[in-house]
C-alpha cells in the first residue's frame, strides 16, 4: 500500500489476490487494508453459489445472470468482488497468439457484444459487466509485436463499438447488487489450492517457510537492519511461483534452479538473524524427479585405519563414493567450480560410520585457521561433528543443534576418531549418535569458513546408509 502510494501518489483500492486465491479468511483482511474490491475466478462464483457456468459449443456462457455482475462478499467486512470469464480471458492468454491480430479483436468484439445481448435477454435488457483478467505479462512475447498490433485493433474497436463500454475495476465493482455470505476457498486454476499446496514437495517447502517465519517472529536482540534483511527474505520467499514448479503438475528444465533459490532465500532469513539453518534446507525439496546424484553405496564392511593417510589400497575397498563434480546447470557449474573437496569415501563395520574427505589439495593445508570441515546430519536431524585444527591440534567436536536455537551445545562422545593429513579420516561410532541397527543415517558432507558454509556435497540430497546388522556381508556379497 505504502509503496503504491509513494510511485503513483494514492492508495491502491483494489487487489487480484495472489494467484485469485480467496477465502471467508481473508475477506476481512482485505477489507482492514482499505481495498474496496477485488477479483477472482468464475468458478469460485460457482463452487459459492452452487451452481455450474456451463457453455455451448463455441465457449460462450448459457447462464450469464449469474456471472456478469459484480457482488458483495464477506458477513461483518465486505468487499465487492468481481469474477472473470475465464473463457474470454483464456482466449487472449493462450489463443490469440496465433491469428492475424484484426481477426482476433474482431471475434473478441463480437463475442462480448453477443455476451451481453444473452445476458438482456435472461434479465429484462439488464447490462451486464464483463470481467476479463488475465497474467499480465504472459502472453505478450507470443503475440507479433509483443501484443501491440492485437491491443491497438482491439481498443479501435472497444472504443467505437455501439453496445460496449470500457469501464476500471473499480466502476465495475462500485454497485454489487447482490452478497454472498460466503466465498469458496480456492484460486483461479480449479477453484482449489493444488499446485501451490497439494503435494508434498509443496508441504514441504511451506512447512520451512513456516519454521523461519516462527523463528524470525521469535527472534530478540537482532539489529534494526538484520530484520529489515530477514523480513525481505521472507517476503521473497512467500511468492507463490516458488511453488507453482513444486509438485507433479509444472516442471521444467529449471526446477533444480528454483529449487535452489527458494532455499537459499528461507537460510538466509536464518542467516541475517544468526540462527543456524535446519540442515534439511541444504538438500532439494523436489522428490516427483529427484536430482541425480552418483551416490555409490557400500557393498562390505571397512576397517580403515585413521591416520589422514592412503595406508593401504585395500583399506577402503567396500567403501561408497560420492561423486563430487558439478551437475546440471550453469549455476552449479559456477558455483563448484572452484571446490575444495573432490571426493568423499564413506562405509561401516557393526559400529562405526567411517568417512574420507580428499580435495584438490592435501586436506591438512584445508582445514586449518577458520575453515573447518563438519557432517552435518539429518537423521538423527540436529546432530554435526565439526573437525577443526585452528591451532594445529585436530580435534572433532560433536554439537546438538536444536531446531531454530542461535547455538548448539557440544557433548562428549570421546570415542570419535579424526585424522588429517593427505586426506580427512573420520571415525563415529553408532552410539555416538544414538541410532541402534536398521536405523537410517542420512548426512551431507560441509566445508566451513568463519561459520558460514563454503560448499556441501551431496549438492541436492544427502547420503543415506542403514546401520548393518551381521548379515550385512553376506548379503553384499559379490564374485
């Protein structure tokens, strides 16, 4: 509102809802704003009203009395509300693209004129307004001249025509003569919420959207700016395009790159307040096609010795791999570019997780001074072992990271192994961890510096092993 008010020089008085999405909910909401209308989908008005806008064979509407008019929604808070003809309004969206732009705006001319001679005829030579509402932006780069030869033949003939009359949304909306009580629950694609909540891709992401937002509401002691930093993330990340390439029903070859940033947007709400991110906003949320990662898992049981050293060939033979080398797209290509680690080993026996970290340099020259190295768990979810060697001493120091707490609190568990030499050796045992056999250890592998990550591998999803059981050998067992 404020910032409307500051480009055009006066308040806003009506909306379209993100994405026509409405409610009984939100009505008052809007109504406490100052809007004094507002626009959704015609089946909304169908879903409220219990009644179906059904069509003939060329599109047009049999029972127009019911949509062309504007009503007043809402009990205590009303606001008027206008519904489109999604027909009409599909038609230059996605139809008009394609013909010779004076044809075009000749059938549409002809088929609002039409419309509003069946809506007379149903309401004793009432007038009927017409609503038509569509992406703004959308269409245009399909039409010749971005648009313009379509819209100037267009607005010849709106401007001529005998029976039709341009009006604003606010002259379309300033009479309702009718109220419903109630509105339907839904947006302008189905008259429902689906493609920006109904899979669990979406939930998921909704549901860390929630997580930051309740940490950054509870969040004392944070500079005037960090907030103002964290509020604009949010708000960001609140956009409901995010999650319109979530789920099974739109993707693209950019789903890896959306995916990317909504996350990245959410931690960095957590970054301007100094709260450390859930781990779970460092892998994808997209499970309908899940990224590749060359994740090769173990086929034995490992006994390495942990000095930070290749001791024998055979000391990890059975161990899994990760292939660390950038995938997909332009982004991750520029941003693994110059990565630090270059592969990472990781394998069992009955009860210990052991893992090995190489880089493009000898490991000891990495994580030394700020940098430090941590696997940082997500089952158990909250648990990270950090190896560092600030003043030459290599030490792995396991910390409990409560969900949305500032800090984490180091515990003892003496019997953790770290090496670093040539490579980085780590040894964690099961108990350490507090996972008993058949248990899932999921983890991702981070390199740290001044307590801000530098890169972490997997890049998309963590890697996953099962505590073995006995059998584990026997089972894996290959010639």
């Amino acid at each position: 509102m404020a910032l409307h008010e500051r480009l055009f020089g006066r308040q806003p008085i009506g909306l379209w809802p993100s994405e026509g999405s409405v409610s009984d909910a939100m009505v008052p909401l809007v109504a406490a704003a100052g809007f004094q209308w507002m626009a959704t989908d015609e089946e909304i008005l169908g879903k409220s009203i219990a009644r179906e806008f059904t069509r003939d064979r060329d599109g047009n509407v049999e029972n127009p009395e019911a949509l062309y008019r504007s009503y007043r929604v809402g009990r205590d808070a009303q606001v008027s509300c206008g519904f489109r003809d999604h027909t009409l309004s599909d038609l230059i969206g996605f139809t008009y693209a394609s013909w010779n732009p004076e044809a075009a705006a000749d059938n549409f001319v002809q088929r609002l004129a039409d419309a509003g001679a069946r809506y007379a005829a149903r309401t004793n030579g009432g007038e009927a307004t017409i609503f038509v509402i569509l992406d703004g932006e959308n269409a245009w780069e399909h039409y010749e001249g971005q648009g313009r030869p379509f819209l100037r033949a267009l607005y010849k003939r709106l401007g001529t025509h005998a029976s039709l009359k341009t009006v604003t949304m606010a002259e379309a909306c300033a009479a309702p003569k009718d109220t419903l009580p109630s509105i339907f629950p839904g947006s302008w694609i189905n008259a429902d919420f689906y493609i920006w909540i109904g899979h669990p891709d979406d939930q998921r992401a909704w549901s860390q959207l929630a997580d930051a937002r309740r940490t950054l509401e509870s969040a004392a002691g944070v500079a005037p700016e960090a907030l103002a930093r964290a509020w604009e993330e949010l708000l960001i990340a609140e956009g409901s395009d995010w999650f319109w390439w979530y789920g099974d029903d739109h993707s693209s070859d950019h789903d890896l790159v959306f995916d990317e940033l909504f996350r990245r947007h959410v931690r960095n709400i957590y970054r301007a307040i100094d709260v450390p991110a859930p781990e779970e906003l460092f892998v994808s949320n997209i499970t309908t096609r899940p990224p590749a990662t060359d994740v090769v898992a173990p086929s034995g049981f490992i006994h390495p010795v942990i000095d930070g050293e290749i001791t024998s060939y055979f000391e990890w033979i059975g161990a899994g791999s990760v292939d660390v080398a950038p995938v997909g797209d332009a982004m991750h290509e520029v941003s693994a570019r110059d990565a630090i680690v270059s592969a990472i080993d990781f394998g069992f026996d009955l009860t210990n997780l052991y893992v090995k970290v190489a880089g493009a340099a000898p490991m000891r020259d990495v994580i030394r001074g700020d940098q430090q190295l941590s696997v940082n768990f997500l089952r158990p979810e909250g648990c990270r072992i950090v190896v560092s060697g600030a003043d030459g001493t290599v030490r792995a120091q396991m910390v409990d990271r409560p969900r949305g707490l500032a800090n984490g609190a180091s515990r003892s568990c003496p019997d953790i192994k770290v090496a670093i030499g040539q490579v980085l050796e780590l040894q964690v045992p099961f108990h350490c961890l507090g996972v008993t056999k058949e248990s899932t250890v999921a983890f991702l592998v981070a390199v740290n510096r001044n307590a801000a990550e530098v890169e972490h591998h997997p890049r998309h999803q963590p890697i996953e092993v099962q505590v073995p059981d006995e059998r584990f050998p026997s089972r894996n067992w290959t010639a």
